[in-house]
C-alpha cells in the first residue's frame, strides 16, 4: 500500500492554474511571470495604442520605430498617399493614428498644405458581404496557417518572432469563417 503523505495543518498550499504546485514550482512562476510583464513593457506590446494616440504638438511626428514592422503592399499605399482635398503627396512621418486589424493598417495621415486628415489603408480589401469589406493580407494569412495545419496561436507566434502586431481571435476566427466557405465549396467541387 503506498503511503501517503499527511498535511501539516499550518503548511501553506500552492496552486497554479487551478492545478496544486510545490512552493518552489510555484516561486519559479511567479519570476517568470514577472520577467514577461517587463518584456512585454520594455518592447511596448501593451502601450502600442497609448504611444501612437499621444502627440506633444501638432507638427511633431509619431514615432514609429518602437512599433515594430507592418505588412503593407507598396501598389495599394503608392496610390493612396495623396490628400483626397488639395491632391499633394502625403508623408510617412505625419502619421497620427493608425487603426491595426489583424496585420493590415489603417493609417490617418495629416496633410501639410490643407491639414485634412486622410485614411490610408495598407493592403487592398475585397467585398464579403453588403456593407463588410475584408484585407486581402489578412484572407491570405489565415488561409496559409489553416493550409500549414496550423492556428491562432501558432500565427501569433510567427508574428510575434517577426515583430509584427499579432491578429486579434475575433478577427483571426471570422477571416477563418470567410476562407472556410471557400474551401468546402471547393472540396465539393473536387468530389463531383
């Protein structure tokens, strides 16, 4: 019979994740998971909305180097930079939002002669439904991870090793739900 060991009263318990741990298992976590809070801090994964929303003056630039890369397809934002009111060119550097869904970008750039602020999207889109438009990038994407036999996760990795903004679930789920139809209608089509 084997013997079991009897909790001291007074002994504490460690758990983590629901699942009941040693005290040193448990200590080793809690520095792990202290040193990811700084690295997430140091390389700005969590204030990335705050830094780009934030601008000292209206001539001073955003500073996009701490960012990380984007994904842009140089056609599409080639004949998007110019202001839609005065038709001058637009620059990079006067930058003042940009709205990130999944690994495509909206970028709101100020122009210098009128001061309109103009969208500039970073990828073109295609029409899913009535009033829902969809990135080309990130169609392509997903359909790549599912093709691979992977998911979310494994992208956001990728991404993540890239130092590229990773995909949101909600967005990465109904580009997946777009692609999916597509490959059942084709695997149908295969078997007839």
């Amino acid at each position: 019979m084997p013997k079991v060991k009897k909790e001291k009263p007074d002994e504490k318990k460690y758990f983590w994740k629901g699942k009941r741990v040693s005290d040193k298992i448990y200590k080793v976590r809690e520095k792990q998971k202290e040193i990811g809070k700084k690295l997430r801090d140091k390389y700005g994964i969590r204030n990335a909305a705050h830094n780009l929303n934030t601008r000292e003056s209206s001539n001073s630039d955003v500073d996009l180097t701490d960012e990380g890369r984007r994904i842009v397809r140089l056609n599409t934002l080639g004949k998007k930079l110019f202001c839609k009111k005065c038709k001058s060119v637009l620059s990079l550097c006067d930058i003042i939002q940009e709205k990130k869904i999944g690994i495509s970008s909206i970028f709101y750039i100020t122009c210098r002669g009128c001061d309109q602020t103009n969208e500039v999207y970073s990828d073109k889109t295609h029409q899913v439904s009535k009033n829902k438009m969809h990135f080309d990038t990130n169609t392509k994407i997903v359909m790549g991870v599912l093709n691979a036999g992977m998911g979310h996760s494994h992208l956001n990795k990728i991404l993540a090793a890239l130092n590229i903004p990773q995909m949101n679930w909600k967005i990465y789920k109904s580009y997946e739900t777009e692609v999916g139809k597509v490959i059942e209608d084709m695997t149908h089509q295969s078997c007839e």
